[in-house]
C-alpha cells in the first residue's frame, strides 16, 4: 500500500516535540530554480551530508478538484500511479526502486498529491526516469483499474470503516464545509470509485497530470549539471497541457451547530470531536491558531492535557489539532473519556478551556513555550533531504515562494500573545461548529441534529 495518512490513534498518540529552540543551528537552504517551456517548475539543493538523494513531484490536484458525484478521484491516482507505464511493467515501480535500496511513497490532501523517491546518490536516475514515465506515460487500464479498485476499498475499510471513531474525519468534513469544495475528504466514496468508467479516469489524469501542473524537487548529493541533464531529457519533451480551468472554490455560510451521536461498536471508550472552521494557511491568523493548538494540546503540559487528563482525570486523551488548508481551514478538538465518566462533561471542560484563553489570554509561560515549539520545528523539519523537499515544493505550491524555507520562522515570532487571545476569541468561542459523540454500542446514530444549512 502506498498510502501513508496520519490515522486517528497517531493523531491522539503522538509525542511532542521536547528539543529546546536551535533556530541558530540551522544554516540558510540554497536553491535553484528554473522551468520548463511545458510549465514544470524545477527546485534543485544541494546537501551532501549524506549520500542520498531524495526526489518530490508535488501535482496540484487533491480532493476539492474533484466532481462532487465522483470523489475520490485524486486519492485512487496516488494508487494507480504504482501500476505499470508504457515502459515500465506492471508491478515493477516497487522493485526497482528496493533493488536500487531506496524507498518510495505518496499521499494526497484536499489540495494535493505528492509522490516521493529517497535513494542512494548514484540512484537518481532512476527516480526521474520513473517519474517522467508516469506523468505522461501511465497505463490507465481495465486491469490496473480492477487492482487499484481493490486496494482502495480495502484501505477505506481498514481506515474508516472498521476503525474505533473512524467516520470522525469524513463526518466532520462533510458537515463543516457542507457543500463546498472541502465538504469531503481524500478518501472519497466506494460508490463513486466504483461506478466510474475507464473513461473517466483518463480524463483526469489527462487533466491534471501535465507538467504544467506540477513542481518537481531534487535534495541531496548530487551533481547539479547532472541533474539538469536528467530533467531535462526525461521532462522536457513533453508538451504543456491545456489549460486547467478549475471551478471557483465554493465556501458556503456556516450559520448553526451540527451535533449528532453515533453508537460505535468499535470504541471501547466515549468520545467527543468537535470540529470549528479555522484560518487558511499562510494567513496571519493560522500562524497565531498554531501556536494556539500547541499551548491547548502540545504534550502532558497543555491546558487541556494538565485539565481533563491528570486533574479532573475525565479523559484518557484530550488535544486539538488545525488542518492547513489552501483556501480554507480546520480546527478539531479531541477528547476520549475515561471509563465510566460523562463524555458531556469532558466536552463542556474542553469549552471551558478555550474559553478561558479567549477571556484571560495564556501565560508568559505558555507563550515562550509556543515560539520554542516553533523555533524547534522549524530547524528539525529541514534536517533531512526529504523534509526540506517536502517543504520546497509546499512554499512553491501555495506561496510562489521556495525560499519561504529560510524566512516563515518570522511569520511565528511576530504572533503575540494578544493574537492568541484574538483567534481564540474568533474562530473557537462559536457555536458554528459540528459536534460529534461517540459512545460505545450499538452501530446506528441516536440522534442527528439539523445542520441548519
């Protein structure tokens, strides 16, 4: 499978970050960029700390591209990708790239899809050629289809369907963004993958895999001259596709709450998720709403950890968590319930959390503790190849600026306390939001709320 998401349990269970700030160990990333006449944004850096080398092909196609009857469509790409091309046989992209000792993955978002190479130096070749192979030259066919079918369901079943709380996403996203462009998630629907024609498919890969739409990064020990020569041999032949026209990003009104109760036979333990809408990425207020969710739920010593957990001892796990979205975002807040405790009185001290923070603000405690959060974020996400690859093509995508690599730390540190307060106040003091209980029993909603859309 080459699918790899933050599940639930990661998302509840993960450690935080402990290291203290080293923005001064970090030495400024070098880049080259260039395009193709097709459109192919190209990144190249440089780093031979290691003899590695680590490819990205960042498209800009996720969920919210896709028709509202057919979702699902960018994820089973991310899938078909790994099928045969015209010259690689079916089943092969895998061998390849293990014989040669490296690894490859993918994932796909609302707003994109990003297949990845790391492999030792010598390897590069191998990657570009791959990825060139597939992005014009992928065999859309019954068979792969009929695999990759398979494969997706599975994933879903695996994921979603037979996992404790595990329609949350798909509930709160359906409902936040309630017929808009992020009103369903990645995974898509069984049904509409599995009613589409070959035709279909084809289309969208004809549509949004162009080298137009695309940006493609080389990090690692390399010869630049080199590399060049390999893009440009394997990517510049191919043609610049037709113009994307993408419909406009629809956001309707969120006017009321939505609450519903879901009886799960897979959750040994209450739970409470309760979605709000949050700021996009790269706005002044997502910086703030980030700094805001690791001081309510950045390890033991956040408010809602230090309240819930190890004083009032209501919950097992309680955190929250933004989505950075493109043209809109996300704010999910999680409490698990302890055995036999009321999961309404875990939500309502999880409000009474926030609204502590958007009455009194944080401390100057907490406040150093966010901008050290930060700081140490900053630096270790560009230590590996891949990470700084990752990154390159995200400031690229959605900023039109790479070099963002080296300066969004500035962005955190000239957040202030007084902005904590202001977004707290703003986006999680509402009651325009989708509250969602899960308890133990029975698979059958107990009641469902009008959304009041």
């Amino acid at each position: 499978m080459k699918y790899r998401r933050l599940s639930i349990a990661v998302a509840l269970l993960s450690a935080c970050l402990s290291i203290a700030p080293a923005r001064s160990q970090m030495n400024k990333i070098n880049i080259t960029e260039y395009d193709l006449p097709n459109g192919l944004h190209v990144i190249l850096h440089k780093d031979q700390s290691a003899p590695v080398v680590s490819t990205l092909l960042h498209y800009r196609v996720g969920s919210r591209d896709e028709n509202p009857a057919r979702t699902g469509f960018a994820h089973f790409f991310e899938h078909l990708m790994f099928e045969g091309t015209k010259d690689i046989p079916r089943a092969s992209i895998d061998k390849y790239v293990q014989e040669a000792g490296g690894e490859l993955n993918a994932y796909t978002s609302f707003d994109e899809t990003v297949y990845f190479f790391q492999l030792p130096a010598n390897e590069l070749q191998l990657a570009l050629w791959i990825e060139h192979q597939r992005m014009r030259n992928l065999l859309v066919d019954n068979k792969g289809v009929e695999t990759q079918r398979g494969v997706v369901k599975e994933e879903r079943r695996n994921r979603y369907d037979n996992a404790p709380y595990g329609s949350w996403n798909e509930k709160i996203f359906t409902r936040l963004f309630h017929g808009g462009s992020y009103g369903w998630t990645p995974i898509g629907s069984t049904q509409h993958i599995d009613s589409a024609a070959i035709s279909e498919f084809v289309d969208f890969y004809n549509r949004f895999y162009q080298p137009s739409n695309a940006t493609l990064v080389v990090a690692g020990d390399f010869d630049e001259a080199k590399a060049r020569e390999y893009v440009d041999s394997y990517f510049a032949g191919y043609p610049r596709g037709a113009e994307i026209k993408r419909e406009a990003f629809k956001l309707p009104e969120l006017t009321s709450e939505y609450r519903e109760v879901i009886n799960d036979p897979k959750a040994q333990l209450p739970g409470v998720f309760i979605g709000f809408r949050g700021p996009k990425i790269g706005e002044p207020d997502y910086y703030a709403m980030s700094m805001l969710t690791d001081i309510l739920a950045q390890g033991e010593s956040s408010r809602l950890y230090q309240r819930l957990v190890d004083k009032e001892q209501i919950a097992v796990e309680a955190t929250s968590f933004p989505f950075s979205l493109q043209y809109a975002g996300a704010v999910v807040a999680v409490g698990i319930g302890a055995s036999g405790k009321d999961i309404g009185e875990v939500e309502r001290m999880m409000y009474d959390e926030i609204n502590k923070v958007a009455a009194n603000g944080i401390s100057d405690e907490e406040f150093k503790k966010a901008r050290n959060i930060k700081e140490a974020e900053f630096v270790q996400g560009k230590k590996g190849v891949f990470d700084k690859a990752r990154t390159l093509a995200r400031y690229y995508t959605y900023f039109g600026d790479a070099n963002m690599i080296n300066t969004e730390i500035d962005q955190y540190m000239k957040v202030t306390k007084e902005d904590l307060q202001r977004v707290a106040k703003k986006y999680l003091t509402t009651d325009k939001r989708v509250v969602l209980v899960y308890k133990p029993g029975a698979a059958e909603a107990e009641n469902q709320a009008p959304s009041g859309r």
